[in-house]
C-alpha cells in the first residue's frame, strides 16, 4: 500500500486531492501546522469533509505525523508536559479524522544521555496512553540518531516498549533513509534482509506498521537526516526491492517522504518515485529520471570534501526541497 507525505495547507482535504491524483492508497498529513505550539479546533464540517473523501477513496490505513516541536524525552519538564498535552491532542485529532497511525520522532534527550531520555520517553508514553483514544495506533519512528535524538537503535524502542505498560498501542515506522544513516548496512538485499532480522529479534515484525521509504543524501552511518528520491542516494534500489516484495508488509503503508517538485520532464517526483516502486515490486530494475545537478548525490564523504561553498548550497537545497520528517 502506498501513500505519500502531502501537504494540508489551505485545508486538509488537499492533501486527499493530490494523493488521489497520484493514484495513492493512503496518506500521510500533519493534522495540524506543525511548526506551531497552538492548534485550532478541527471543524465539524472539516472532519466530516474529510472522512467523506477518505472513505470515497477507500482510505484505511492512513498516517499522520506530529509536530516537530513535540519533545517527548526533554529535559525541560515544562516543554516535556506541553508535548505529553500536545502530542494526545494529536491523537484525538487522528481519532476525529479516521486516522489510523500516529508517527512520532519520540525525542532528544538534549545532552542528558540516552538511558535518561528513553525512560523519559516511556514516562510520556504511559501519560500518554492513558488518555489516549483506542483507535490510533501510536509509532514509534526509527530515527537517523541526529544530535541528541533517540531511537536509531532498535533497542531504544524496544526498551522503550517494554517499559511501557498497554504496549499494544505501540507501533513503529521503519524509516529506510534513517536506519541507513543510523548505521545498518541496507546498500544490499542481504543486508536488507539482515536489518529486517535484528528488527525482527529486538522488537518483533508484527509492530513494523508503517514504512518511510526515502533514499539517503548521507552516507552509511553519517547519523545526519537528508532524504532524496528513491535509488539516487546512499541507500539504492536493493533495499527498497526487497520491502515491496515482501508479501508480509503487503499491506504495511508505505509513504514516501522524498522531496517535491516536478522533474525536467514535467513529471511530479511523487508519480517518477511510485513508479520506481512498483517497477521493483514486479520484479524489474527502474531506470531512473536523471536528477537536476544541484541535488546529485557525490558518492565521496561530503563532509571531508566538499568545498564550503557546495556545502552551504546544499544545505540551502535541502531545506527547500526536504521533508525532514
Ligand atoms: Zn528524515
Ligand atoms: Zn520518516
């Protein structure tokens, strides 16, 4: 099941448009502006508007993303319980528009330590889950191990899981771009398979409920969060091969978070990026729409070599075109 990151502004149904334009079979949205702290009420007319489209599309499994303000691990126990209010606001907001997973970062632990940010997690997991509707499937998202941010082991949501009571709520989202970056050599179909197996033994498949599948600007182990399309990055085709052909996550939503834009030939990346994908899931090898040359990928470490003009341009680049999600 595929689905796309689409933008809600000017009104969430817009996002529903463009992913059945797209020929999409879920979504994924911020329910809300993401970059503020303060959310209006969703309208009645909103919701039922919403949920009218969804079901008209036969939408089932759709995905939401939280607010990237939310901290679930901080240190600041006043930011920390703004972001427990906030983050089950968000589930309600999912339950009201027949959204079925919330996916979250979890959080940085700001220099603490990972053992007291994980804890700190699950603190706010379990606050969480006691107010929560019980239709939203709350997931964890693996993460690219950013700065101070958690989860880019799997044995950090997996500790976390455990420390959480009613974990049955608790799903998590497979980030490809992230657990490249993160460390775990997917650049394979073995190694794909291998990451699939720690998965597997630390937490269990039967959580793995959404994929974000995006390639990555960053090499192996850069921990540094950059997404580009599907098989132009350090990640390749392999990884993303064996995903859509695995018959166990058929059904698993898998949303693509790669930048947007339309390509020199008039095409959206979203439909070039989809088409990559099925082509895989067929069997096949895609050829690949050639990238502008700004957003090429140098395979070298572009940390070391990049002069640091080129550096900043692509920084600026990928704020413009990234969804850092
Ligand atoms: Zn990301
Ligand atoms: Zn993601």
């Amino acid at each position: 099941m595929y689905g796309s990151h689409l933008s809600i502004a000017g009104g969430l149904n817009n996002a529903l448009d463009e992913a059945a334009r797209l020929k999409l079979e879920t979504v994924q949205v911020f329910t809300r502006n993401q970059q503020q702290w303060q959310a209006k009420e969703l309208e009645p007319q909103a919701i039922a508007a919403f949920r009218r489209q969804a079901a008209s599309l036969h939408f089932k499994d759709m995905v939401a993303h939280d607010s990237y303000l939310i901290n679930l691990a901080s240190g600041d126990e006043s930011l920390r319980q703004k972001s427990i209010a906030s983050f089950s606001q968000e589930l309600w907001r999912c339950s009201q528009l027949g959204i079925k997973y919330l996916v979250t970062h979890g959080g940085s632990h700001g220099g603490d330590g990972e053992e007291v940010g994980l804890a700190r997690i699950a603190d706010s997991l379990n606050k969480v889950i006691a107010q929560a509707p019980p239709d939203v499937v709350l997931c964890l998202e693996t993460t690219a191990g950013q700065g101070a941010s958690l989860g880019w082991r799997f044995e950090h949501w997996a500790q976390v899981i455990k420390a959480v009571g009613h974990a049955a709520s608790i799903g998590i989202c497979l980030d490809t771009c992230h657990v490249l970056a993160a460390g775990y050599d997917i650049t394979t179909r073995r190694g794909t398979e291998a990451m699939l197996g720690e998965f597997d033994r630390h937490i269990g498949l039967e959580r793995l409920r959404v994929f974000h599948l995006n390639d990555s600007r960053r090499e192996l182990g850069s921990r540094v969060d950059r997404h580009t399309h599907i098989g132009h990055g350090y990640v390749g085709l392999d990884a993303f091969a064996v995903i859509v052909r695995d018959g166990r996550f058929k059904s698993t939503p898998k949303i693509l978070e790669t930048p947007k834009g339309v390509a020199p030939d008039g095409q959206t990346w979203d439909a070039i990026n989809l088409r990559v994908l099925k082509t895989l899931e067929r069997g096949k090898r895609p050829a690949l729409v050639a990238l502008p040359e700004d957003t090429k990928v140098a395979k070298v470490a572009i940390k070391e070599k990049a002069p640091l003009r080129g550096r900043k341009k692509s920084a600026r680049n990928d704020k413009k075109v990234t969804v850092k999600a």
